[in-house]
C-alpha cells in the first residue's frame, strides 16, 4: 500500500513529527507509525482529516491504493472468509443438531463433546470477526464505498450497523448455547 508513503512524505514536507500529525489528526503517535508502516490503514474519517491537513485530495492521497484495496477485499473475503463461514456453518449447525443424541447415547461424555462443538463454534465467530479487523476488510470498503460517491454518513450508518448486527449475533449465539445446553441438561436428568 501506497498510504503509509504518503503520509510519511507529507508529513516531512510539512516538517512534523509522529506526534504532531497524531496531535491534528486526533489519533496517538502509535496510529500514526502504524499507518506508516503499513501496519494499519486509516479510516474514512482519518483519510479526510490527513487530506484536509496535507491540502490534498483524497484521490491524491490514496493514489492507487483503491485498485489495491478492491483487490484486497476480493481476496480476503472470498478465500479466507468462505472457508471460515463454512466451517462456523457446520459447527453452528452441528451444535443444534447433536445435544439430544450425543447426551442420550453417550451420557455425560457426549455434553462434554457437545460443549467442545460449541467452543469451537464461539471460537471460530470470534476467529472471523478478527480476522475482518486484521485485514482491515471495514475499512477498505468504507473507503471504496466514499471513492464510488456514497456520502460519509450513509458510509458511517453502515458501520454502525454492522457493528449492531455483530453484537447481536454473538448475543443470540451464546443465549442458543445455554438454552440448548439447559434443555440437553434437563432431558439428560429425565431420562438418565
């Protein structure tokens, strides 16, 4: 990526430190070695804020970098994001599917083979989601989105929404978990 290059260039030019640029731009001297070093990519807000600072574009400052960016969330999501969602599939289904047999067949031993089903399952939710951070997937989007004309709050609405959307998932995964986990208990209790 190209970012990390232009932020450093500018912010020589203007003869700032890390700590300086960070200072304007609202962020912490770390975000700002990060963003130059390609270790993180700043959001949609921060990009304005650099560009506004730097009295350049958005285009200019994230020159080529979009092409690169579509190419990035192509990749991550399709390879890497369809390999886990399957595996979450499988492992969310198998957690709904397997209590009553696994409890009735095999007694305690199969709750407890029920229970690494259902670990495994959190695990890999958990997996995804840090994956889509790692890799920067929100917000590459965000910005291809505001380079194709969508407006900022539309962009920033959507965040919001998917971030509701995750916490309420996860919300309804655990309740899933400990109704299935109470039921399986209760026709364990009876039948045993």
């Amino acid at each position: 990526m190209e970012i990390g290059n232009q932020i450093k260039k500018h912010r020589n030019k203007l003869k700032w430190s890390q700590e300086v640029l960070a200072e304007k731009a609202y962020v912490s001297r770390q975000t700002i070695s990060n963003w130059e070093n390609d270790k993180s990519y700043p959001d949609i807000h921060s990009l304005l804020i650099l560009g506004n600072l730097f009295n350049i574009s958005l285009d200019e400052l994230v020159k080529g970098d979009v092409e690169t960016m579509k190419n990035e969330i192509n990749k991550s999501e399709v390879k890497k994001f369809n390999s886990m969602a399957w595996l979450f599939a499988v492992l969310l289904i198998l957690m709904v599917v397997t209590p009553l047999p696994l409890v009735k067949y095999l007694s305690w031993a199969g709750g407890v083979i029920w229970a690494v089903i259902a670990a495994a399952a959190i695990f890999t939710a958990f997996k995804v989601e840090k994956m889509k951070k790692a890799n920067n997937i929100q917000t590459y989007k965000e910005i291809a989105a505001f380079m194709e004309g969508k407006p900022l709050d539309e962009i920033s609405a959507d965040r919001i929404k998917t971030a509701n959307r995750t916490a309420i998932k996860l919300m309804y995964g655990v309740i899933s978990a400990l109704i299935t986990l109470t039921v399986c208990a209760a026709i364990g209790y009876f039948i045993f």
